[in-house]
C-alpha cells in the first residue's frame, strides 16, 4: 500500500512540477485537443471539457486523465482556472506560446528571397 501510495506522489509531484516543458506540454495530441477547445470557448468546466473532446475529437479519457492533462497545462502556463462555487473553470493562456514565436520569429519572404532550394542543400 505504501508503496503505491509513494507513486502516486510521484506522479502528483510530475504533474505540478513549476518547471513544466511547454514543448513537452503541447507535444500531447490530447493536450493539444484541450488547448483547442480552450480557445474555441473559454472558460470551460472539466465536465465541459471532457463533453467537447468525446464529440469533436473522439477523445474519451477518463475526467481523472483530462484533469491530469489540465495540471500539466497549467505548469506549463497554457491555462488559468478559477474556483467559482462548486466549479473550476478553465481559461487559455497564449503568452508562453507568444514566446516561442518571438524566440524563433517566422520567415517572410523578403527573409527567404535571397535563397535558393541549392542553397538548401549545400
């Protein structure tokens, strides 16, 4: 008993780690789902939440998994919730994601015009 105890604690502790990886955050296809329909409509209950991925995405995880996947998404700093009554409500945080296109910004054209596909591959 002890011991499963203790790997839930670990898992737990995964979970809330501050330290979150965005990219390993976004790199699940359910997170991402759940990123998607925070954006289509915020402010989503976990009942909300797992309603949507079952009907949009065929995604039928357990409300357990989903709010497991809510943990690492807001360690990551994708998502915000708020407590209002019996509810957690959940918004979408697009910051950290801001970061990532300011990091690496995207080509335009003007950008690539000077190249050529031989340059590429040299």
């Amino acid at each position: 008993m002890l011991a499963s105890f203790e790997a839930l604690t670990r898992k737990s502790l995964l979970a809330y780690d501050e330290q979150v990886d965005i990219y390993r955050a976004i790199a699940d296809r359910t997170r991402r789902a759940i990123l998607d329909e925070l954006v289509d409509r915020s402010g989503q209950t976990l009942f909300e939440l797992c309603g949507r991925l079952i009907m949009k995405h065929g995604i039928s995880s357990s409300r357990q998994a989903i709010s497991q996947h809510l943990d690492v998404l807001k360690a990551a700093g994708l998502i915000r919730t708020r407590r209002e009554g019996r509810w957690k409500l959940h918004w979408f945080v697009g910051a950290p994601l801001k970061a990532i296109g300011e990091r690496w910004p995207v080509a335009t054209d003007e950008d690539t015009s000077h190249s050529t596909d031989e340059d590429i591959e040299k």
